[in-house]
C-alpha cells in the first residue's frame, strides 16, 4: 500500500483496479469493456433460456414416448395372452 500513497491512489480503487483485472485481464481497463461484457451476458442470458426450453421439450418428449412404449408392451402382454 506504500505505492497506493506515494502515486496518490485510495487503497479502495487499487482493490476495484485488482478485482477487474482478476476478472478481464487487461482487456478489463479497454474503453468500452463493460458494455460488451453486458452483451456478452445478454447473449449468453438468451442462449442458456433457449436451451432450457430445449431440454424441458426433450423432456416431455422423452416421458410421452416412455408412456406410450409402456401402454404398447401392456397391449402386446395382454395379446399374447
């Protein structure tokens, strides 16, 4: 923190410095860094929705296909009867 005093830098913003560079590297300190990351998030945020709803449909679809393959193997039990 000695250096923080002798360039006049509050030991808060080295901390905020040290965080954004922990979490972009140097890119982090790029002009407009934050408003990609936020479309990066965006993005991400629809992509990750639009896959859940894949896998809910894939889901039902599974069940509906267990459900129908344990009604057929009822069917064909009774018909060999």
């Amino acid at each position: 923190m000695e250096i923080c005093r002798k360039h006049g830098i509050y030991a808060t913003t080295y901390y905020e410095w040290k965080k954004k560079y922990n979490e972009g590297g140097e890119s982090a300190f790029l002009p407009g860094y934050a408003k990609r990351e936020r479309k990066e998030i965006k993005r991400l945020e629809k992509e990750n929705e639009r896959m859940k709803k894949l896998l809910a449909e894939k889901g039902l679809e599974v069940e509906m296909k267990t459900e129908l393959f344990k009604k057929k193997m009822e069917h064909w039990k009774n018909a060999k009867r």
